[in-house]
C-alpha cells in the first residue's frame, strides 16, 4: 500500500509540473542549413472552435480585412470525428485520424490494453501515440528548424523531434508575452530562426461550449482572437521579414438538445464491451468477440435517436470503418447520435450547449474557418470548402520541403490559392 500511495504521488507532482510548467524548451545544437535559410517563413495560427462563419457572424474586422488581401474559403471541412486533438493533427500530417492513430480525444488501445486522453498529460506527451510526420518534424529532418507556442502533439518527440522551440500547453502566458516570443524567435540569427511557427488560441472554443455558439460571451473571445491575430500581425512587421499567415480552425461548434439526452442503450452489458468516447460518438470495445453481432443486433433494434454500426459498416465518407482503421484503434460497435441530440453516458449533471463532433457532411455547423495571407498567396482569392488534410501540402509547398509517405490531403489547395513562381 505505501509503494502504491508513492506511485500515485509521483503522478499527481508529474501532473502538476507538467500544469505549471511555463518555461520555454530550447533543444540545443540545431540550426537552419544555408539552403533552408533562404526558405519563406509561415505562421499556422488555430483558434479552437472558431466555426466557419464566425468571422462574418461577428464582424472580426482584422481577420476579415487581412484575408481580404489574400484567401477567404467558404470552410475547411473537418475530418470525422469532428473534435478537437484528431483535427489538429489532421492538419499538420495530412492524415485522418483513423489513419494517424489519433481517432478521438479519448479512445482504446486494444494491442497497449491502455487508453488515450488529451487530459492526460504523460499520455499526450508519449510519441508512441502517434503516426505520420507533423509538419515539425518534417522540417527539423531536413535541417530548417520550427517552432511552437502550443499544438496538438508538439510536446511528444515523433520521430524522436520536438520542434527547436516550444512550449508545454498551459494557459497561464499572457497573450502578449506570446506574440512577443513569436517576435522574438523571427529576430534570431537566421541559422537560428524558425521558418515554420504553430500558435494556438483555445478561447472561443472554451466560450462556444459553455454558452454556446449564439452567446454574447463567444463574440467577446471572437474579437479578443482578431485584436490577438491583429497585435501579432503588427509586430511581425516590425521584423521586416515578409512571413506567410494560415489561420485556421479545428471544428465548429453548434446548440445541442440538452433537454432529452440519450442515456446508455439497455442492450449494451458492460462486462462484455469497455465504452469510450464522449456525446457525439460512443465507442464500444469487445472484451468478448463472440458479443459483437448479438449485441449490435440488439442495438439495431431498440435504436431510435440514434445510428448503430459495426467497425465493418461505417460510411465510407466518415473515413472511420474497420479499413481505414490502421492502427486498429476504432471501437467494435459505434453509436452516432441523431443532430441536436447528445448522449449522456456518464449521467452528468451539467451538460454543455455548444458541442463538436457530428459528421460535418451533415452538419455544416461543424466546419472550420480557413483565412490566409502573405507573399506566397493569391489576392482577393475566394474558395469553395475543402477538406483540412489538405493544409498539410500547402504548408509543404510554401516551406519547400518533401515528403514521400502517405497522405490523404492533395496538392489542390496549394494548386488553387499560391502564387506561381
């Protein structure tokens, strides 16, 4: 019992160093190679939540007048499911998440007998988590260096790499003692500068859930986020250096029927399934391959606001079913419920308005927002809605860097949007 109890203390004071932690991280003895320091220079700005039409809903007058000079979509389609660390990193590896082992904030590892949480502070650090090669990672390999003031994955080294610089996720930096690092990472020797910079804003997400996208209180964090994008727009000029804007989100956000949650499906026994996932996408892990049919077909039958699925049937536009599933990390079962409506498995008392997570082909609430501007894009350029994966190649284009794996994104956006050299 006293082993046990030091257990449990060494990861209650690892939490909470990893909570407090606000220090910058420095890996040492990189530098850019003289080809790469000739190479243009991209902020990848994501402000959580920020739905497709926020931007005009809510008058962000810098957002707006910025991308006006260079790329406005109509929105960036989010990949299923339509939640928050899978669309992050979706847009930095160009894969869905069923092919980049990230299929969810929280789901099961069925080869680990181990859980994945974006709560969980040591899990989201563990590269062991995550496949592909994040825009980071592809570019500290081939010798132009990064940087990141919080993105989903930038903690844990894939691939063995971090970016050169970065930050633990805390929210307790100020928003102005960020956008001065920024400014200060782009005044460093050019052997030392970053060429590619992440930057996260998690406000307007936070407000949607809480109040819901229609609120008072999620306008207030849309307008900080443009005077933010503005503040930080004005002081990378003062570098002289003429660097290339992206600012995109993660997902939407919509109003749910909080007044008739699903509660758990009679016909699911929890000694035979582990249940992951959270409102909008429940997942149902056999620990009993043989209760798989009869308890699907049980579903099928009393299922009424919801839909039911094997790993085998999903629809295929979801990109979510038993083939796309890779790293074999998508549950057995999986209930999707009927739009507004929202499950309540853990028979919560507060249930949020504002949710995430619906297949964005039947929910345009869920898209996000794309805006672009700088040297390297078109001007007063209007796109139709595209797929998020695509972000990824024109990232690549932009940096002028390779890569030869797989991904699901196409060259189309950097096709449609960049200037021809």
């Amino acid at each position: 019992m006293k082993k046990y109890s030091l257990f449990l203390i060494c990861l209650l004071l690892a939490a909470s160093s990893f909570a407090q932690d606000t220090t910058q991280k420095i890996i040492p003895n990189r530098t850019n190679s003289i080809a790469q320091q000739k190479k243009p220079y991209v902020i990848l700005i994501s402000a959580d939540g920020f739905r497709y039409d926020y931007a005009k809903k809510y008058n962000a007058q810098n957002l707006l007048g910025l991308s006006a000079k260079g790329v406005q979509a109509e929105s960036m389609i989010p990949s299923y499911p339509s939640v928050t660390f899978p669309n992050h990193y979706a847009l930095v590896s160009g894969l869905y998440p069923s092919h980049s082992g990230l299929v969810n904030n929280s789901f099961y590892d069925r080869e680990r007998h181990d859980s994945y949480s974006m709560s969980n502070k040591l899990k989201v650090s563990d590269s062991s988590w995550y496949f592909g090669s994040p825009l980071w990672v592809l570019a500290e390999q081939q010798k132009m260096l990064s940087a990141s003031f919080y993105w989903v994955a930038s903690e844990a080294a894939i691939q063995g790499i971090n970016p050169t610089y970065y930050y633990v996720y805390n929210e307790k930096i100020d928003i102005h003692n960020r956008i001065g690092a920024v400014v200060n990472w782009l005044k460093l020797p050019e052997d030392k500068r970053p060429h590619l910079i992440t930057f996260y804003f998690p406000q307007v997400d936070h407000a949607g859930h809480t109040f819901g996208p229609d609120a008072p209180e999620t306008e207030r964090e849309v307008h900080f986020v443009d005077s933010a994008v503005n503040e930080l727009n004005k002081a990378v000029k003062t570098t002289g250096l003429d660097v290339n804007f992206i600012f995109v989100s993660d997902h939407g956000m919509t109003k749910v029927n909080r007044d008739h949650p699903i509660g758990i499906p009679a016909a699911i026994d929890t000694a035979k399934f582990k249940i992951s996932g959270d409102g909008l996408l429940v997942e149902l892990y056999a620990k009993d391959n043989t209760a798989i049919q009869s308890t699907y077909d049980k579903l099928k039958t009393e299922a009424k606001d919801y839909d039911v699925y094997l790993k085998t049937n999903v629809p295929a536009n979801l990109h979510y079913s038993q083939t796309d599933d890779w790293h074999n990390r998508i549950g057995d079962i999986l209930l999707i419920p009927h739009y507004p409506l929202i499950f309540n498995l853990w028979n919560s008392k507060k249930i949020n308005i504002g949710w995430h997570g619906y297949d964005p082909y039947a929910v345009k609430d869920m898209h996000a927002t794309f805006l672009a501007w700088g040297p390297a894009f078109k001007t007063g350029k209007q796109i139709p809605s595209f797929k998020n994966v695509d972000v990824f190649n024109l990232v690549n284009r932009i940096l002028g860097l390779k890569y030869k794996g797989k991904v699901d994104g196409t060259d189309q956006l950097a096709d449609d949007i960049l200037t021809k050299k």
